[in-house]
C-alpha cells in the first residue's frame, strides 16, 4: 500500500514538473517576425529567372530530378571506370573499413599535402 502511494505521488510531481517547463508561445514576443506586405514582389524575381529554369521542391510528387540530367560519359566509359575502381570499394566496405587496404597501399610522395617536416634549409 505504501509502494503505491508513493509511486502516485512520485507521478504527481512529475506531472507538475512537466506541466511548469510549458511557456504560451508569445506571437508579440522577443522572437516575433514582422509581417510586411510585399504585393508583387514575386513578378520582378520571376521575370529574372533563366528561361527554361523552374524550381521544384525536392519534397514535392512530382520532383524529377532526372529530368534535366544529361550525363558527359558514354555507358562504356563509365563500365570501365567501376571495373577499375571496383577493387578499391570493396576493400573500402569491408570490417575493416579499408585499413588494411591503405597501409598496404604505397602513396605517392605529394609535397602539396606535406603538413609538418624540415625545412629545405634547415640550418
């Protein structure tokens, strides 16, 4: 009997912890927008636009986003670079997240991605 009591206070106070966080949004507020008229503010923007350009929401049915896709390399260019880079991902997806395949790998010497070393004139 004491065990339910408490958990029905112990629910109680929760509920009343809960309830104090709650704030009445307040439109008039800190954090208000101002609302301003802007009639034909669109027609200007409109007009500027490229002809044959449209804006279509990504979240929108009937979004297309192949629609104006037209691609540089011919089907056979890009079999070839998946046959070539085809080794690299799979070794990239495994357990090991491709460690294994980067230590073994040799890396060309870049002086441009050089961070730290000794100067050429270390005196």
């Amino acid at each position: 009997m004491q065990a339910s009591r408490l958990l029905l206070a112990a629910a109680a106070l929760t509920t009343v912890a809960f309830a104090a966080q709650a704030d009445d949004a307040d439109p008039s507020g800190q954090f208000a927008h101002p609302v301003t008229a802007s009639v034909g503010a669109a027609a200007p923007v409109q007009a500027a636009a490229p002809a044959g350009s449209y804006r279509v929401s990504p979240w929108s049915t009937q979004y297309n986003p192949l629609a104006t896709f037209s691609s540089s390399k011919t089907r056979a260019e890009v079999q070839a670079e998946y046959i070539r880079n085809r080794d690299a991902v799979a070794a990239m997806n495994r357990e090991d997240s491709g460690s294994a395949y980067l230590a073994a790998t040799p890396r060309a010497a870049d002086a441009s991605r050089q961070l730290a070393g000794q100067p050429l004139n270390a005196q």
